[in-house]
C-alpha cells in the first residue's frame, strides 16, 4: 500500500511542478510511465487474475496453437499473444511485463495527447482505482487501450478505421464490442 501512496503523492506533487516547465507535460508523462510501468511489471500475485493467468500461461506451454485456437475460452487476441511468449521462456512474469508496457503506453499516450493536466489525470487514474484494476483486469484494459487510440478517428469521421479498431479490441475483452 505504501507504493501507491508515494506515486500517487509522488505522481501527483511532483506533475504539479514539473508540468509548468517547458517540455514539462512530456517529461512528466514519461517519468510517469515509467513509474507505472514498473510497478505494474514487477508485481507479484496482485488481484485475482494474476494467478490466472499465470496457470493459463504456464497450461499453454505443453498445448499445440491448434488445441488453444479450438479449446481455449478466453479471447483469441490475448491468449495467442500467451502462447507465443511461452514458447520462447518458461517464465510468465515476462508476460505481465509486456502487458503491463502495453498498458500504460496506452494511457500514458491518451493523457499526453488529450489532458491539459496530465498530473490530474494520474491522480485520477490512481485515485479512482483504474491503475489496481489495470494489474488485474488485463484483457479488459487491453482493449480500452485499443479503444482510446479509436476515439481519434471517430473525431475525424473515419469510421471505418473506428470499427476496424474495435474488433481488434474486442480479440481482447468481448465487451469492447459496445463502442459499435
């Protein structure tokens, strides 16, 4: 508990003041991200899908991709991803952290583009519990990663490459499919 209670004062605090800088919502976002990042990378046994996925992960690894694709409930766009990483290591923390990096570039990005207060937003995104939620409701923060970078394109009326976005998302958490 007490490292979330230095990023968010840390986070917080800190944004204040470096965000008046020149360069300074950059560098906050990205000293932000990093921050989160590696929270979220080197966690251990955090929320209930962590154990989870850890057995998914480890089950894949005697499987064929054929006996995945055919049997495998969960979304075919997080566990292939699964499957391909425990083909090369036996070690599924490697897993969380490049879910983790996929996580919060996606919110780390949509902050920078679209906050005029990055450090309000990380307040929030800790304050409101998103970032806990982000280490155990993966696929689901997954696709709303993928669903932030779509929004652009509604603003821009493409609604083609919006729907194209969607359904990848959805390969993550079937629940993306009520942006449609």
């Amino acid at each position: 508990m007490v490292t979330y209670w230095l990023l968010l004062i840390g986070l917080t605090l800190g944004g204040y003041f470096i965000c008046k800088l020149k360069c300074g919502r950059l560098i906050y976002c990205i000293a932000a991200g990093i921050a989160l990042f590696i929270v979220a990378a080197i966690r251990a046994h955090v929320g209930y899908d962590y154990n989870l996925y850890g057995s998914v992960f480890m089950n894949n690894m005697t499987r064929s991709m054929e006996d995945i694709l055919s049997g495998e409930r969960m979304e075919k766009g997080f566990i292939i991803p699964f499957k391909l990483i425990s083909d090369v290591t036996s070690d599924y923390q490697v897993m969380f952290v490049i879910i983790a990096l996929i996580i919060t570039a996606a919110v780390m990005l949509y902050i920078y583009f679209y906050s005029e207060k990055p450090y309000l937003s990380i307040f929030f995104f800790l304050t409101f519990g998103l970032f806990f939620n982000s280490m155990d409701f993966m696929r689901q923060m997954i696709a709303a990663g993928v669903i932030l970078y779509a929004l652009q394109f509604v603003k821009k009326k493409q609604f083609i490459r919006f729907l194209a976005l969607v359904l990848i998302a959805s390969a993550f958490h079937v629940s993306a499919l009520i942006m449609i």
